[in-house]
C-alpha cells in the first residue's frame, strides 16, 4: 500500500529523466547524423522523439537519452553497409518484440542482414521474421574445454616417445585415483 506513496529513488531518477530531452542539434551530434537525415527519419516514423514531437511551425521535437542510442544505432547499421529499408525492418521488428532494454543486445551484421543477440546462445535474424539461426559461443566452448582438459592427460612434446609417455602419464593418473578411492 505504501509502495504508491512513497516511490523508490530509481523510480524518480526515471520519472525525472522523462522530463528532460535533447533537441535535434544536439541529437544529431551525438548521433553523428546530418540535420537531414534526423528530419526524415522523424518524419518517416523510423525513429520518433518519444519526449515530444514537433507540432507546427517553431516547435521543437525533444529526444530522450534512448532514442539518441537508436540513431546512433541505425547510422552504424546504416555505415555497415545494410539498406535503410532492411534497418527500418530490424527497429520496427525490435519495437514489435517490446526491447526495452537495449543496453542488454547487441546487434551483429553480415552486411545483408541483421541479427539480434541477447545472449552467448541466442541469435535472432531481425530480417526474416524473428526466424532463429544457429550460433556458437567461442567464449563458453572455451571455458568448457578448459573446465574439462584438466582432467585429461597430457604429452610433452618435447621429451620422447609419446605413446610412451601417454600411457605412463594415463598410468600414473589412474594409480592416483585408485590410491584416492581406496
């Protein structure tokens, strides 16, 4: 009950940043767009103010920290080399999909199409609908198969016969273990 009187200090910090914006100059650099394109764009509903949109002559749009980080995101897919038309496609699929949270993806490119990745097992093709393509974590293959050669013989390439070597070391591993269960 007290929740809704007394609201969290993360609470305010958002509600107080929703009352801030940026004005399109100062988008634009941040962005590292033209005026132009930041026009169109607004216009062509790609990547709208969400704080406030223009509304006749002498009104000003005001942008919020998040839609500068679209802009910014669309120019370097745009720099990429992917088509204005398949990055309109990749921010209206992100928006159907309700990312909020885009600090927490990260978008890959072939130059042809764009993907989503959220995490080291997830990549999303943004392009073909949401369709799931297959992907390998280097990272985590490499975490696995350091956790599990230790456990694993080993042969020195510097010093003799190796199948010598390998079964002396393998010998010498399972005596370990005998003598450990016994």
């Amino acid at each position: 009950m007290q929740e809704g009187l007394f609201p969290d200090a993360r609470e305010v910090a958002e509600h107080e940043a929703d009352l801030f914006g940026y004005r399109g100059p100062v988008a634009c650099s941040a962005a590292g767009i033209t005026y132009r394109q930041l026009d169109y764009w607004a216009r062509t509903k790609l990547v709208s103010p969400s704080i406030r949109t223009a509304k006749g002559s002498g009104s000003q749009r005001l942008y919020s920290f998040k839609d500068i980080l679209v802009l910014k995101v669309v120019k370097r897919l745009l720099d990429a080399g992917i088509s204005l038309h398949n990055v309109r496609i990749a921010v209206e699929h992100l928006r159907d999909r309700g990312v909020d949270d885009l600090a927490n993806i990260t978008l890959l490119s072939d130059g042809t199409t764009v993907y989503e990745c959220t995490s080291a097992e997830e990549v999303v093709d943004l392009l073909a609908g949401g369709q799931g393509v297959f992907g390998i974590a280097v990272s985590g293959a490499l975490k696995e198969l350091t956790g599990s050669l230790v456990h694993l013989p080993s042969v020195r390439a510097d010093v003799g016969d190796t199948a010598t070597q390998a079964d002396d070391e393998l010998a010498r591993r399972r005596q370990a273990k005998r003598a450990a269960t016994a």
